[in-house]
C-alpha cells in the first residue's frame, strides 16, 4: 500500500480504544509536523513512548502531557537534529530476572531502570524472590522455593505482554497453581505446546493459560515460534534437568543483544550452534 500526504497533514483528535505503543508513536510523530493541534486521549504510557516524547521535543517539537494518557501536540513547521540517550530496554531487563528465578543464584543487572518494571519486580516479590532495586540496577536472588502467582497483561504500569511467556515458564518450577491471562494479543500462547515437551503442565482456556508448577522441567528438542517465546525456552531451558536444543533462535536477535554471552557470564552452560534459516 503506498500512502502520501497531499500536503501538511492537519491536527485532529485521535481516540485509542486500546492503548497502543506503535499507534501512539505513529501519531506522535506525524502531528509533531502537521498543521495545528492533534490530541492523542487514550494513549499508551509505556516508558518508551516518553523517550520519544524527550526526543520530538529535544528536536523543537511541542509535546504536552508526558506520562499521562492524553499527550497534546502543537505542530511546527520543521524539526532539527538533536542528542538524546535511549532508555534501557526493559523487557530484555525482565527476561534475565525471571531466568535467575528459573535458573537459582543471585544477580546484579546494571543500566537499567527499576521505574520501568514495578508490576514485574512486584510479581517476582510475591513468588518469592529477593528484589533489591537501585538508581540504575536491579539485584535478584533465589533463596527458596517458588510460589505460584496470577499474572494478567495490561498496558503500561500493568504487566507487560512482552514478559508473559518468559513467566510463564517460571512458572512452571513453581509449587501451586498460577493463571495467566493475556489481554493485549491473540494467538500468543504457542510457547505453551513447547513447555510441555519438556514436562510443563498447562491448559489453554480461551484467553487464560493455567499452569500447575510440577517443581522441575525436563531438557528437550524444542522449537522456538517468535521473539518472546524463545526467550521463554531459553529461561525454561535453563532450569530443566539435562540438555535442550531450541531451534529457530534467530528470532532471539530481534530483541536481545549477545544473549548467550551476557547468560555465560552469569554462569548459564549456553552455547549458540548454527542453523539454517529456511
């Protein structure tokens, strides 16, 4: 589809019915430059959309109401270069939290910002891990044994979608019975078919995955279907007992860089093979 402007676009009101990061980013964008005043109600709150907010503004933009649901944007006719650092990500952060849940041990993850993870660091509180934030690290430790927790994605400050496979494969070394619930995206429980390969007990109902802790996992061929739920067989992998071959880790480069080195340092036996990509 080829789409053009004939001319300045022209501000407007844009109603989210659902919160969305790539939406709210979209319009942010394109009313930093049109003509008047654009209100964006309902938007996404996620820390990386006020990164953008910092950044539109840096660059002369006109940006109202960051951190808020409602962002007000008075167009200007040209933006210029400008610096601005980007924020840690926070969902490669979480991913090594939960593998320390998964795995035992304890670790520090530095240049990052609690901020960005409350309901996570909150979740892993109540399943029994030690959490000790500062300005700019999180420090993890595995002390006991898990407990089961319930967990439902929600838009930012709630738990993020992008971390619901990898804690659901906590999880599973749990002792109890946790309910997962997915709320932002269809479709996004195919990890579950590759956790039970390696002994996970869950049952899909409808938008809710339930899962009963068996307190080990099993190593396994398995496959990896997207970005996040290979993470989820790497932290699963982690903690099972004997070797697991998880293919298809391509998908990994889409959001972690040197996963396996950062992991290997940490203590982890990792160690990435060549595959072909068909």
């Amino acid at each position: 589809m080829d789409a053009q402007a004939g001319g300045r676009l022209k501000g407007n009101t844009v109603y989210f019915d659902v919160p969305s990061v790539g939406g709210t980013e979209n319009i942010l964008m394109a009313a930093a430059l049109a003509e008047g005043t654009t209100t964006i109600k309902n938007a996404a709150r996620e820390p990386e959309i006020g990164n953008l907010v910092d950044l539109l503004s840096a660059m002369g933009g006109r940006i109202k109401g960051k951190g808020g649901d409602t962002l007000v944007v008075e167009g200007v006719r040209k933006l210029h270069g400008a610096e601005l650092a980007v924020i840690p990500d926070r969902i490669e952060t979480g991913t090594y939290l939960i593998a320390v849940g998964a795995a035992g041990g304890e670790v520090t993850v530095s240049n990052c910002n609690p901020q960005h993870l409350p309901s996570l660091l909150e979740k892993l509180r109540a399943a029994g891990l030690f959490v000790e934030e500062g300005p700019d690290r999180i420090r993890v430790a595995r002390r006991g044994p898990l407990r089961s927790i319930d967990i439902k994605t929600m838009p930012f400050p709630g738990f993020p979608t992008d971390l619901q496979a990898q804690i659901m494969a906590l999880m599973t070394l749990s002792d109890g019975l946790s309910v997962i619930t997915e709320t932002i995206f269809e479709n996004r429980f195919m990890h579950v078919a590759e956790l039970r390969r390696m002994g996970a007990d869950i049952k899909v109902d409808g938008h809710s995955a339930i899962v009963t802790g068996t307190g080990r996992l099993s190593g396994a061929p398995v496959m990896a279907t997207d970005l996040r739920a290979s993470a989820s067989l790497v932290v699963a992998a982690l903690a099972a007992q004997g070797e697991t071959h998880i293919s298809r880790v391509y998908h990994l480069d889409r959001g972690y860089d040197n996963l396996v080195g950062k992991l290997s340092e940490a203590g982890a036996r990792i160690r990435r093979e060549k595959e072909q990509v068909s």
